[in-house]
C-alpha cells in the first residue's frame, strides 16, 4: 500500500515536471530580449554541419546565455569559403524545439535588429539547420538547456578544443 502511494506520488511529480516544459504552456512567457552583443569570430565553438556544407558555422561562447524562461541566447557566425563573415543573434526554446532569428550582422559588424521574430520549428525550416545542429551537438538535453549555466552550455557544446 504504501509502495503504491510512493510510486503514485513519483509519477505525480514526474508528470509535474514534464508539464512544465510542455510545449503548448500557455503560461509561458518570453523574457524581454537585450541588444545583440558584441561577437569575435576568432574563438567560436565549430558546429558540425553535413560534409557537403560550404559554410563553416560556430557559435562565439562569450554571446552565450540562459534567461529564466529557458531560452538560451547566443550569436552565430557563418563563414563562407571565401572568408566572408556574416552572424545571426538567436534564441533556442530547447522545450518546444523553436528557434527565433533576432538580429543579423553582415561583414560590415553592424546588426540589423529583425521587425517581428517568430519562434519557428529547428527541423523543418530550411534556413534554420544549423540552429538544429547547435541544438544536438549540446545546447539541448532533450526538451530542456544542457547545462544551468554558461560555462556548462559551452562544456556540452564543445566537442573537443578545436577552433576555426
């Protein structure tokens, strides 16, 4: 009897906490998004992309942060075979599997805040694979941030001590 009422109260919690992070949360709301912050494309952490990928992406850990509301904000930089570097300030919501594009940066290093940003699915928007790649390399465990800080997220995002 009391086995029961334990294994009872642990699925009441585990059930709990999965509600919290249910995607469809209606209680859920976005933290106020800071300006897009200053990046160095010397010392990025390199996502894997698929071989036949041109770009070399990677995410500057010091633009890394985790808000209370489980976004984690970081720039990511593109570079083209040629060497031109272009950068996208985003937001992963690990709970829903969304990413938003806030603001953009061109080789000029000045941004270009985005009018409207939408949360829109990492796996099915074309533009969006490397956020995908950034999620599975590390930034995501499952539908929650890998780490609680900073210097976790760049811990589970860093493959080894390789840079570009």
């Amino acid at each position: 009897m009391a086995r029961n009422r334990l294994v009872g109260l642990g699925l009441a919690i585990a059930t709990l906490g999965v509600a919290a992070q249910t995607p469809a949360d209606p209680a859920w709301k976005e933290s106020a998004t800071p300006p897009p912050p200053a990046f160095d494309a010397k010392r990025l952490i390199p996502i894997e992309m698929p071989k036949y990928a041109a770009l070399k992406f990677g995410v500057d850990p010091a633009t890394l942060s985790i808000t209370p509301d489980g976004v984690v904000r970081y720039v990511v930089v593109v570079i083209s075979p040629a060497g031109t570097i272009n950068a996208m300030y985003e937001g992963i919501r690990c709970a829903t599997r969304e990413v938003k594009t806030l603001a953009r940066s061109t080789s000029s290093g000045n941004w270009s805040v985005v009018a409207d940003p939408q949360w829109q699915g990492w796996a099915d928007n074309l533009t969006s694979k490397h956020a995908l790649a950034i999620a599975g390399q590390g930034l995501c465990e499952g539908r929650a941030p890998a780490a609680i800080s900073v210097p976790g997220l760049i811990k589970a995002l860093t493959p080894s001590q390789d840079r570009f």
